[in-house]
C-alpha cells in the first residue's frame, strides 16, 4: 500500500474532489471483499468492515480508542455519526498498515511480516504462543525496552518487538 506524500486532509475544492474518487475506485474492490453495498458516507461499521476485508486487525473498539485517544484523527461528522469518505477510510488503512496491525494468517500481508512475527502466528495456532522464548520470564520490560534502544541488529530489533509484545500480553496489554 502506497501511503500518499501529500496528506488528503488539507486538500481542497478540486483536488479533494480527485483524491477521493481515486480512493473510491480502490476502495470498490474492498466493498466487494466485505459483501457489503458501496455506500457513502460510510459508517465506522462499514469502515471497520472494509479493513478487516483486506486482512487488518481492527474491530469497533479499537477504531474508538484509536480516535479517542487522538492516535486517529476522527473523520468528519454529520448528525452526532462519524462520516467516512473513501479518503477517511484509506487514511485509516494507512495507520493500520504503518502500525503493522494485520490479521494473523493474513495472505495478503504475509511478506511483510518478519520470521519472528511468523514464528509467533505459528505458535499460536498450536496453542503454544508464549513458548517462542524459552527464558522470556527471566526479563522484565526494562531490560527488554533497554536491549531494543540499544540494538543495532534488526534481527535483534524484529525478536525483541516480538518478546516485548509476548510479555505486554502477559500483563493483559494488547498491541
């Protein structure tokens, strides 16, 4: 997914126009994939829906907390309802993307995971997700946290982004 050098939000007039009927011509595929009747403005329902078509991990309360907390930036309202444009909800798969949120399994985004990520998925599909790391017990999160500042290896870097996210798990925190 290409994210745009321009940010869509501050455009105007003619622009915004053409920026959104080529986000509608994407997004008409992604309709499609969610069985679901292109409409717009679309609902946090529909935008929801369409990212999860495209194997994101997203469902309705984490699109709230996302906006909420201000990691998001809330697409327009009309009536007290969040107004989704097809530039809104490309927007919203561009944070998903960069966030790495996908769907465990998920063939469309597969090559973009690193082995550790992998390894994790895998796992977890065999009821053994937290026995990657036979001595992860033994760390806390600072030292994890210190070992990944620290790290010039980005192998190193991949494992322990998956060790901190095991160990966050443990304390009930999702990432």
């Amino acid at each position: 997914m290409n994210i745009p050098e321009v940010d869509p939000r501050t455009l105007t007039g003619h622009d915004a126009a053409a920026v959104e009927t080529l986000a509608r011509q994407k997004l008409a595929e992604w309709w499609r994939r969610a069985d679901r009747t292109e409409s717009y403005p679309a609902t946090d329902a529909d935008a929801v829906a369409l990212c999860r078509a495209v194997e994101f991990e997203i469902d309705q309360e984490s699109l709230v907390r996302f906006i909420d907390v201000g990691a998001f930036e809330e697409p327009s309202v009309n009536d007290g309802r969040r107004a989704w444009s097809a530039t809104a909800i490309t927007l919203l798969a561009c944070f998903l993307e960069c966030r790495r949120a996908w769907q465990p399994g998920s063939g469309l985004h597969r090559a973009k995971k690193t082995p550790y990520e992998l390894a994790l998925e895998n796992c977890r599909s065999t009821g053994e997700g937290h026995a990657l790391f036979h001595d992860l017990e033994t760390y806390d999160l600072r030292a994890l946290l210190l070992m990944l500042v620290e790290s010039d290896n980005r192998q190193q870097r991949e494992a322990l982004s998956v060790a901190l996210q095991i160990k966050l798990e443990s304390f009930d925190i999702t990432v």
